[in-house]
C-alpha cells in the first residue's frame, strides 16, 4: 500500500505519543489446524440501494486430526446461514463479528470439505464503498469498490481476515449489465441474465489472502496500456474521467514493469495488471492483479506537471508489491516491513533507473527525514515488532521510508553483485509462500557468507539510529586531520536497545557501522576526493589522518550509504564550496542548512544564487525550505525576488511555502501577482494557504471567493479553506461552515474544511467558536468517512473537551468503526480528554485570578473609604499633602 503522505506524515487522526495505546500485546498468526484453501463468491450488487448478497463457498482443509471448529471474521452481516455444501452435519453461531463454524465428525489430515455461507450486507462501514447520484450530488460516479488494508474484507466478505490465509479465489459479479466488472485474475466468462443484469466471472489460481481480494462494478472509462511478456495492461476510472486522462496518469506502466522484471530478475507472477481509481480508497492497493488508486491522483495537464513523478513511484511501489506481499506473502504483521520497506525502496530503484543518481540520493534523503521527523516528534520503535493495538499502526514512516532505508544499508553493505542475485533468489526460492524476516536475511547470508544476525538485531528488531555529532580539527605542524565522532540515540532508543538493564554495555546502546570519512584538499581536481572508510562501534570514536593541506571540503558519509542524523559544522568558508559543489545533492542541501544558521546576509544570498543556478528540482525545494526557516529579512527578500520569476513546477510551490513562513505586505503582493497570473493547482493550494497566514492582512474576499470553486483534485478549493482558518479572523467562520456540508465543494476538499474549522475555532470568541464545535460534531455523522475522521481530530484540535458534547460524541463514533480506525480515535479521545482537564484547570485560574483581584480592589476600596474620613474639609496650610 503507498500514501502520498509517507514521506510526509499520514494518518488523520495520529497524533504525537507512544507508538502503542494502553493495552497493547504482542500479535502472533493464527493457528490453522483447519485452513480455507479456496473461496468462490457470488456476490449480487445493487448501487443504488447499496446492497450485496453474497453467496461464498469455502473449501476447507484439514492441517491436524481432529479439528472441527472454523472461526471466520464476518462484521455487521445480515441474514447469515451456513450449510455443509457436502452433507456432512455443520453447525454455526455468529454474534455480528464473527462466525464460528462447527463440524460434527472431526477432520482427518488433508480432508477437504466444503461449506456455503449466505448473508448480505448494507453500505457496510467500511472495506466496500458504494457510490450512486443523488440529489444531494447529482453528479456523483457510479460504482461499488472494495478495499481492505489491513483488516476490513471482514465487513463484506466471510473469511479468515489475517495474510496467511492464502485461499485460491473465484468471483462472480452479477450487477447491472451496462456497468463494467473488474475482480482478481482472469475473466473466465460473462453471461447475460432476462433481468438486465451481467454475471462476470474472475478467477484467479494463486493464494490470495483477504486484504488482497478485489473487485470493482462501475461505469468506468477504459485505457489500454499493450501488454509485457504477455501479461494485459490496463486502467479504468469512473466518468466523467477519459481514456486521455487514464494515459497520462498510468502511461508509463508498461516501462515501469519490464524495469520491474528486469530488476528483480523474476517475470510478473499474475495473469493481468490492471488498475482503476475511485473515490475513498486509502492511497493506493496493491491487490492482485487489481490495483486501486484514490482518484486524487489523476491527472489533468496542470496537475501533471507537478505530480507526474509522484504518481509514477507510487506506480512502481504497488507494482513492486506484486512480489513483495502478494507472490511472496509476510506470514504476519510484525514482518510487514518486508513488503512495504521493499516497496518503498524499489521506488528509489525506479527514480536511480529513470531519473538519474541526483534523483536516487534526494529521494532517500528526503525518505530519511521523514522518518527522522517521526521518530524525534512522535516515537521511536523497533522496524520488527509484534506489540500493537491495532496492525494498520504498523503502516508507519517507520515501516516505509524507515524499512526501505534499511534494505538500501544492506545493498551498500554487501554490494550489488551479490544483493541483487540474492533478492532473485529469495523471491524465487519463497514465491507463493509466507516468510518471516530471519528468511529473508538467510538467504542474503548464503550469497555474500556474511553474518547479518547483528545487523538484523540493531537495525531491525531494536529502536532508533545513530545520531553523529562530528567535529573536526587540523593541527597544520603535524599535519593531521582529526574526525571526534559521537553517537547518541534518543532515550526511548537507548532503553529499548539495552533491555533497561543496569550494567548494560555500552556497546548495546550503539550501532555498529561503517563510516566514510571523505575530504578534498586545495589542488584536488574536481573529481578527486580522499574517502576513508572507518569502523564506528563506540559512543566516542577518534580517527586521524595525514592531511598535508587545510581541507577546502569535508564529508560525511557522502554516498548516503549509512541512515543517520548529522550535526556537523565544517565552517562557512567550506560549506560555500559545498554549496556550489555540481556532484553532491546531498552535500548542498547540507550545506545551505548550515549557512542558513548562521544569519548573515552574505551567506543567505549565496543560498538565493545557488536556487537560481540549481539544475535540479529537489535541492531546490530544500534550499525554499531553508529560506523560509531562517527568518530573517534578508531571506524574505531572497524569496520575494525569487518568486516574481520563478516558474519550474516542480519547486514553485515549496518557494510559495517558505514565503508563508513569513507574514509581510510584500508576501501578499508577490503572490497575488502570482495567482492572477495563473499557477498549477499544487502551487495555488500553496499560495491560497500563504495568502491566509498573513492574517490581518490576508485578502479575506479572495480567499472566501477560492474556498467556494471546485477543481481538479481539490486541491486548489481545500488551499482556500486552509487558507481562511490561517487568517484567524471571525467573519471566516461562515465560509467554512458552509463549505462543508456534503455537495457542497469537492468531496476531496471537504476534509480540509473540518481541520480549517478546528484550527479557527482555537482563536475564536465564546460564541463563534460554540458554532465551529457544533458544526463539527454534527460532522461526525456524515456519509464520507475522510470528513467524520477529520472532523474528530478537528475536534481535539480546537480542544473541545465536552463542548457541544464533543468528547461524548467522538466515544459513540469510535463505538462503531474498525478496529484500526477506533486507535486513531482513541488518541483523538486522549486529546480531548486532556483539553477537558485543561479547560477545568484553566476555569480553576480564571476564578482564582477573579478572586484575587477581588481582594484588592475590596481592599483599595477599604482604603480609599479610610482616606475619605480622615481627609480635612480645608486643604490649606495645616492640610497634610499627599503622593510625591
């Protein structure tokens, strides 16, 4: 599964804390003494009433003598049955979440027996999701989609909902017969029925567990993308989207899975690739052969130009998934880094393959600062772990970008001739199987005869990274170079790492790594760079070498082969020559860090030139961001003057950013002029959000006039209604409150509508606010689960507390959701907990503070009254004479 938001923080409702909830316990797979090993669905559709009546029958085998009880998730079904398909005598109960299935003869090993379930459910909460017009939204898509991650085929479909039940699968889709059909492997056969409906038959003979089953009925435009090795491509997505608009969105599919197969070295192991993308998937899904995609990511001609690289990894991330997750299945969620890491990290594949080394090394920069952020604002934990709550907490940045950045470790490690083939191998060797971590780093110590257990152990299965304050000094009478290299990790990664031991070493709180020490002297051609490679094992490790010149330049680790934060200052003079370094992204995105520190105007104005001559997109954005957060005027002139010209679409709206860091009349001049100009939508969204933080000096009528236009994506309408919030201004109240109501604006924007009301209501006066909290309550209960979620983290956002009954409201919305969406909510309900005891310490204040000023002034009045009566009538020359 990929979220744009991976490298940017995901989740609606997380907040900062620990990774788990009070209550959490250690996750193992289930026993399967009785297995499904193949399920056949005739699912009956009906879109308009929201309704499918299922028929599923399961083949089940027998893995132990004597087993007789068949547990299967089943949430909120209706009119549930179940009958022995073969005649043999078959009980069940079901209690709305599961049912249980019950053998009267006991099975013998390798028995296979079947039975047939009915029910139906209607527009369940979640894991189906229908979509018909209405009066409300008479334009709205027509369909009805599935999507499961990490366990909510529960809510439809009667299975064993955990991944290492791999079942082979059949659907059969009768539904309206002008609507099209989509399902897991290939299309056997469709039939005509005398009622106008469509029977579509899909059947696919690879296990396939029930987060990975799929379909998908709609009325979908259609692009076909030829074939690789034989295998169909193609994309679907419900009009009014065309096939143009399919092709420029998934156009590079074909390219991207003959570099897939190549990589890997294995050819695509299912029968088609097809994608479709609707309304309310979550990111986008790898099911087998069925890709989903949130239709937020297509494409029109503006939007692509921005987002056409963001669209095409997460392209290659659920293609990668093909292998990683589907052919070769984690047996449990503890392992799950090994898809998603996986993922994550053939993203990085793709962009070194068809963009460049430059695009290779910023993407994992910018893969290791999302996880970095995470760790440091919100948890560390280890990568492998089986204590959580709920699995979907699993789906982290340190699942992704953390879990990715430790496969790049291993590749540097053991170099590509031996990684490659190993990875070859593994996915051949464990292909159509489940694995477990310690599989994986087998089959990398029988390729390269290395022993990973350690490396497995720290990177893996314990918390935290090395964080390297380095400092450097030249004794130029010797003529040698020193390197004092600390590491630390942060507390919570120090204790998981030693147990909480006493006498633990010193060596259990440190990783052991190599380190490149790298340095070019005055002379040295511009390729020619002396590299150093050390062993670091120690928090405090010193290592010398003959440098005959004072260094013009100093590295770290300047191939990013080791994760680690940095703090090091080589001086001014040598991150100027960083800075203009040609061969190092990362290196000059270090570099304009440091000097932005510093605050001097000369050094500012070399990171402005350095934009302007920048040759590649991201080390532009990292330099926008290092001028918005130096804060000072020198840096807000720099971005003014930058943005009266700059155009590249890929940066512009990073450059709009950092002008948002400041609040100045010529912000709102320069990006007025940009907007009437016309922007891509990334870039308005951007500019309507910087336009609001100007607060008393936002244009209120602008921004009012934007939150009420609908465009492509959203994205533009939902800058406006941030935008509005950031001004914290009353009469910005109404607009929000009527953008988000459903039909109302785009329903991609409507989010942000709720979080825009949360944030506001913070500044607001008693009344105003009283409307905010109210409007946002009565959000909980709308048809979109993307508004009911924000809505209640709207809510701790404007720390309700119990206004307008906002905390009892939250608790009967968390009472009906599942189980991975009732954690967000449960840190929603912390929240605003804490808000109900701050509003009772601050009420607590307020009388106290009323009390004593109370005091005083009955005590000036006493004072006063006590002057009064002694005063003289006659202030003359016998009166006392009072005050200086």
């Amino acid at each position: 599964m990929a979220d744009e938001t991976m490298t940017g923080g995901r989740g609606t409702c997380r907040g900062a804390g620990d990774f788990t909830l009070p209550g959490a316990q250690d996750h193992y797979p289930p026993d399967l003494q009785l297995e499904p090993v193949h399920l056949q669905a005739d699912l009956r559709l009906d879109l308009p009433r929201r309704r499918l009546d299922a028929t599923v029958t399961l083949r089940v085998r027998g893995n132990a003598a004597g087993a007789r009880h068949l547990p299967l998730h089943a949430v909120d079904f209706a009119a549930v049955d179940a009958r022995a398909a073969d005649g043999a005598e078959l009980s069940f109960t079901y209690d709305g979440a599961s049912i249980v299935l019950l053998w009267s003869t006991p099975f013998s090993v390798g028995e296979e027996r079947e039975v047939e379930l009915r029910y139906h459910v209607i527009d369940p909460h979640t894991g189906l999701f229908f979509s018909t017009p209405d009066k409300v939204e008479p334009d709205a898509p027509t369909y009805a989609v599935t999507d499961h991650e990490t366990q909510r085929a529960r809510y439809w479909l009667a299975c064993v909902d955990h991944p290492s039940v791999r079942p082979t699968v059949e659907l059969r889709l009768r539904a309206d017969a002008s609507l099209t059909a989509l399902a897991n492997g290939a299309l056997t056969g469709e039939q005509l029925h005398d009622d106008g409906t469509k029977t579509s038959t899909y059947r696919l003979d690879a296990p396939c567990p029930s987060y990975l089953t799929c379909f998908a009925v709609g009325d979908f435009a259609r692009w076909d993308g030829g074939e690789h090795d034989g295998v169909p491509i193609a994309a679907f997505a419900p009009r009014p989207y065309t096939p143009a608009d399919l092709e420029r969105t998934f156009g590079r599919t074909r390219e991207l899975l003959a570099h897939t197969t190549e990589r890997l070295g294995r050819p695509f192991p299912y029968p088609k690739y097809y994608q479709f993308a609707a309304r309310g998937i979550g990111g986008a899904m790898e099911n087998i052969s069925l890709v989903s995609w949130d239709d937020r990511f297509m494409l029109d001609e503006a939007l692509a130009s921005e987002e056409q690289l963001l669209v095409d990894v997460v392209n290659a991330h659920e293609m990668a998934h093909a292998w990683f997750g589907d052919h070769v299945v984690c047996r449990d969620y503890a392992d799950v880094w090994l898809k998603e890491g996986w993922a994550t990290y053939m993203e990085s594949c793709w962009w070194e393959r068809r963009h460049g080394q430059d695009a290779f090394a910023y993407n994992l920069w910018e893969n290791a600062e999302a996880y970095f952020t995470e760790s440091k604002e919100r948890y560390s934990r280890p990568i492998v772990t089986r204590r959580f709550n709920s699995a979907w907490q699993m789906y982290d940045r340190h699942l992704y970008p953390g879990g990715g950045w430790r496969l790049h470790m291993l590749r540097c490690l053991l170099g590509d001739d031996v990684f490659w083939p190993a990875v070859t191998d593994y996915l051949e060797r464990f292909g159509g199987r489940v694995v477990e971590t310690d599989d994986f780093r087998r089959v990398l110590e029988a390729h390269s005869g290395r022993s990973l257990n350690r490396f497995f152990d720290q990177w893996l299965r314990s918390p935290g990274y090395p964080r390297l304050a380095v400092r450097f000094e030249r004794d130029a009478e010797r003529a040698i170079g020193t390197f004092h290299v600390e590491q630390s990790q942060a507390p919570d990664a120090d204790e998981g790492r030693n147990g909480g031991s006493e006498g633990a070493h010193e060596a259990a709180q440190c990783f052991a790594f190599d380190l490149d020490l790298a340095w070019k002297l005055p002379g040295d051609g511009d390729d020619r760079w002396r590299i150093e490679r050390v062993q670091v094992e120690r928090a405090h490790e010193v290592f010398r070498f003959s440098m005959p010149q004072d260094p013009e330049q100093l590295r770290i680790d300047p191939d990013g082969r080791v994760l680690h934060e940095l703090d090091f200052d080589p001086g001014s003079e040598r991150l100027l020559h960083q800075l203009r370094d040609p061969r190092d992204i990362r290196g000059r995105i270090q570099a304009a860090r440091g000097l932005v520190k510093t605050g001097k105007r000369a050094h500012i104005d070399a990171i402005a030139e350095a934009f302007e001559n920048e040759p590649f997109w991201g080390v532009r954005r990292a330099f926008a961001k290092a001028l918005g957060e130096a804060g000072s005027e020198e840096a807000l002139e720099e971005i003014v003057r930058l943005l009266e010209h700059h155009n590249d679409p890929l940066s512009l709206s990073s450059l709009i950013r950092a002008a948002g860091e400041y609040r100045d009349p010529r912000v709102t001049t320069v990006v007025s002029m940009r907007l009437e100009a016309g922007m891509p939508p990334r870039a308005t969204e951007a500019a309507y959000e910087t336009l609001g933080a100007q607060r008393d000096q936002a244009p209120l009528t602008l921004l009012t006039e934007a939150s009420a236009v609908r465009g492509w994506g959203g994205f533009a309408q939902a800058g406006a209604l941030r935008g509005l919030a950031k001004t914290r201004r009353e009469e910005a109240l109404a607009p929000l409150l009527a953008r988000l109501p459903r039909g109302t604006s785009d329903e991609h924007a409507r989010p942000a509508a709720a979080l825009a009301l949360g944030a506001l209501a913070r500044t607001l006066d008693r009344r105003p606010r009283e409307q905010a909290i109210e409007a946002l309550v009565d959000a909980l209960r709308d048809r979109s689960t993307r508004v009911r979620m924000a809505a209640a983290q709207a809510l701790a956002e404007a720390r309700a507390g119990d206004e307008a009954g906002a905390t009892h409201a939250v608790e009967s919305y968390a009472a009906t959701v599942s189980a991975q969406e009732r954690v967000d909510l449960e840190r929603v309900l912390q929240r605003l907990r804490r808000g109900e005891d701050a509003a009772a310490k601050d009420a607590a204040k307020q009388v106290e503070s009323l009390r004593d000023r109370l005091r005083k002034v009955e005590a000036r009045v006493a004072t006063l009254e006590a002057e009064r009566l002694v005063e003289p009538k006659d202030a003359g020359a016998g009166a006392v004479e009072r005050g200086a």
